[in-house]
C-alpha cells in the first residue's frame, strides 16, 4: 500500500469516513432522492463529485463487495458505479457529495453551514492518506483502486 499506513489504521480511518455518513444522516435538513440517477450521469449534468482519498477507498470497498472489480469509465459519462439497472451499486457508502445531494431533484445541496465540519473532518482523514483534496470521481476510484491489491 502506497500510502504507508497499516491496514488497522487505514481501517480506522475508513470507520471515521462512515462515521461522518453517520453523523450527516442525523442533520435537520430533508431531502428526498427518488433514485432517478439523473445526478449520476456526468456529462448531462456538468458535475461531478468530488471525494476525499478516504471516501474513495471506502467506494472501492463497496464496489468490491457488490461485485465490481474493474470501474471502466462509463461510455456516455455516467458513474462507473452505476449498477445495469442505473442505481447506484454503493449506496450504503456512497460519497459525501452523493449524500449532500449536488442534484437539483433531490432539493439541492445541503446549506453549506449544516455541513462545514464534516467537510473538515472529511479533509483532515485525506490529509492522514496522504492527500491535498478532493479529486474527481473517477480519479479518486483509480487512486484508489490503485492502493488495493
């Protein structure tokens, strides 16, 4: 593994990561996803999300777990981590910026201020990894594919 810790602490690492999935899910702010995957779909919207290095390992856990050893980019620019069906494969450890919901039919992103320390938290877990920021989506799911035999 590349980014020189034990596989103990970079599992803790990816308990913290959870842990502020956790937390965010407890936030006073609704939201309500219909799972449409319209959000997903990068090249229609002209976003995509960002992820730390620790939410990139723990997406590319997930994908291992539900079955997806290679994330090839997705010919119309699409998640890779879009099942056949178009849901998302990782929901349970979907990203941050997933869970905040950048999509405008979800209700539109969380208010910055609800979710400022966990964005810090989520920040200060890359930085332990060896990281400088969040990186797009499909650069984070090679970086971390990358760091996993």
């Amino acid at each position: 593994m590349s980014i020189g810790l034990t596989s103990a602490a970079r599992a803790a690492l990816l308990a913290q990561v959870q842990d502020i999935y956790a937390r965010l899910a407890l936030l006073p702010f609704e939201h309500s996803c219909t799972g449409l995957s319209q959000c997903c779909r990068f090249r229609l919207t002209g976003r995509t999300p960002f992820l730390t290095r620790g939410e990139a390992l723990l997406a590319r856990q997930a994908a291992r777990s539900s079955g997806k050893k290679k994330l090839p980019p997705a010919p119309d620019g699409s998640c890779p981590l879009l099942s056949p069906d178009g849901r998302c494969s990782i929901y349970a450890a979907r990203p941050f910026a997933c869970r905040t919901h950048f999509c405008d039919a979800a209700g539109g992103p969380y208010p910055r201020k609800l979710v400022r320390d966990l964005i810090h938290e989520l920040e200060a877990v890359d930085q332990l990894l060896g990281g400088r920021g969040g990186m797009g989506l499909p650069a984070a799911l090679k970086w971390a594919s990358d760091q996993t035999p």
